[in-house]
C-alpha cells in the first residue's frame, strides 16, 4: 500500500466514512491512477479536466458511477492533498429523474416465498418489513431488536441511527431463524465471510432467481423491496412524514416520489380532476 492511500485511508476514518464509502473512493483513485499510468498526487488540475470529459463523452458512465468518482476525487485532492482546484466545482453528473420498480402484495408475497434459502428469505422478509436498506439488514446485531416496544434498531447511512416498527410477523420469523444458528452477535450470520455477516451480492443472486422462479418480469432488485415498502404504506394511508423517519430520509423530496407510484393517491386525484372537466 502506497503512503498516498494510506494517508487517505486514515482521512477518510478520521472523517467517519463508512467502510464501504471508502472502498468505493479508493477504487475510483484506482482507476483515476490506472488512466494516466502515475500517481495522482502527479496530476495536474487539467488532467483531472480530461479525465471527467473523457468519462462523460467517451466512455458514457452513469450518473450514479460519475457521481462516486467525484466524491472521491474530491476527498483526495480537497481533504488529503489540500488542493482547491475549480474544476472539481465544474462537474455536475446529469440528473436523471426515474421512477423506481414497485412490486403488487402479491408479487412481494410470490417472489419471498419463492426464495429458497431460509437465511435469504428471512433476511428479504425483514427488508420488505421494516423498509431497510440491504446494508442495513445484513448487519443486524441481536441487540438490536427491541421486542418489549416491538422497534428494532436501525445503523443507516452515515452512521445514522433510527428506530422503525417491528412487525410481530417479522420478530417472530427472526426468532425462529436465530435458532437455527444461535450467533450472539448477528442475526444473518455467514460463515467464512470476511465481514461475518450475508454478503450483499450473493443476497441479491437469491432475489432474481426467486423473481425468474416466481414468474415476475420487473426489474427488481433488493431495493424494489424497500420502494414497494413505501409504496404499499402509503396506500394503507400512512403519513408521508411518518414514512420519511422510517426510511430514514434526510430530505421529504425523496420521499415523496411514491406519490407517484400510489394507486389511491392517483384515484384521489382522478375524481376532482373529472368534476372539473364536466360541461366543459
């Protein structure tokens, strides 16, 4: 390991970035390096220029992939190599505004039930439940359930806590999984893992061939799950507000794109907007 990325490493733990968040900027002072064949601690601001023009006019990189790219960067140059350079406020990924796939009941009950790998389906179960991030529900400690006020605990993004409802359903299923394995920290644990804990990608694997074997065409993915979350809670009338704590959304503006998504908040809509239109 060079002294530059170890450097950056440390910066990025003494500014409470999350494991992940690290490995993700790391990679992308990886690939930045692995472009111009030096050191980025060699590279001049233009070169950083040349680099963004050819990921957005050559190469056609996602807004998502732009995006990790320049939080990375940034982090080196701003936090650890000290360097204000005004092309680092130049780039702005495109936005693109898409709405997310959303699963029926039905199709949310199909698709789990379709799972076959009891680890898997409790974990996809406790997704879908309590509204979690995967990152979220791979890493649930024992500790974390509260069955007296039937809460469970929540380690979100940035190190942000948050307490969302625990179904009975769910506590129940999660007790019945822990038996099976009896680990004092984790509740999904995973032998051999690095971390402890279910790996997220192999998670995901165990979704799509529960979607192929449930017959469902979506594109779904894991996070479908907590967007359906969402999407189904609204239409039972719950608070957007009250929504937006559980998800833990920083900002009602992400929340609020399930308005879009809601069969009842559509037909809410559809009857004023038709008595406007009579005799016109």
């Amino acid at each position: 390991m060079t002294p530059l990325r170890q450097q950056m490493i440390e910066d990025m733990q003494l500014n409470g970035l999350s494991a992940s968040t690290q490995k993700l900027y790391i990679s992308s002072i990886k690939q930045l390096s692995e472009y111009f064949g030096r050191s980025p601690a060699e590279l001049s601001e233009q070169d950083l220029r040349e680099y963004f023009l050819y990921l957005t006019n050559e190469k056609r990189v996602s807004r998502s992939t732009t995006t990790i790219t320049l939080c990375g960067v940034k982090f080196l140059y701003q936090k650890t190599l000290h360097r204000q350079w005004t092309t680092l406020g130049l780039v702005r990924p495109a936005y693109a505004r898409r709405l997310p796939v959303v699963l029926s009941r039905d199709e949310v009950g199909r698709i789990l039930n379709a799972v076959e790998h009891a680890s898997y389906r409790a974990c996809l179960k406790t997704i879908y439940s309590c509204g979690l991030r995967v990152s979220e529900a791979i890493q649930i400690k024992v500790s974390d359930i509260d069955s007296a006020r039937m809460m469970l605990l929540v380690h979100g993004k940035g190190n942000k806590q948050r307490y969302v409802p625990l179904p009975q359903v769910t506590l129940d299923l999660l007790r019945a999984h822990w038996r099976t394995h009896r680990d004092r920290s984790w509740l999904f644990p995973a032998p051999g893992s690095r971390n402890g804990f279910l790996y997220q990608g192999t998670l995901g694997q165990a979704l799509r061939r529960a979607c192929k074997a449930a017959g469902i065409g979506k594109a779904a993915h894991i996070h479908t799950l907590r967007h359906s979350y969402a999407t189904h809670l609204l239409a039972a009338g719950v608070n957007l507000r009250i929504i937006q704590e559980n998800l833990g959304h920083r900002s009602a503006r992400s929340t609020q794109i399930y308005t879009h998504l809601t069969p009842e908040v559509r037909a809410a809509l559809t009857d004023p907007l038709n008595q406007l239109m009579q005799g016109l």
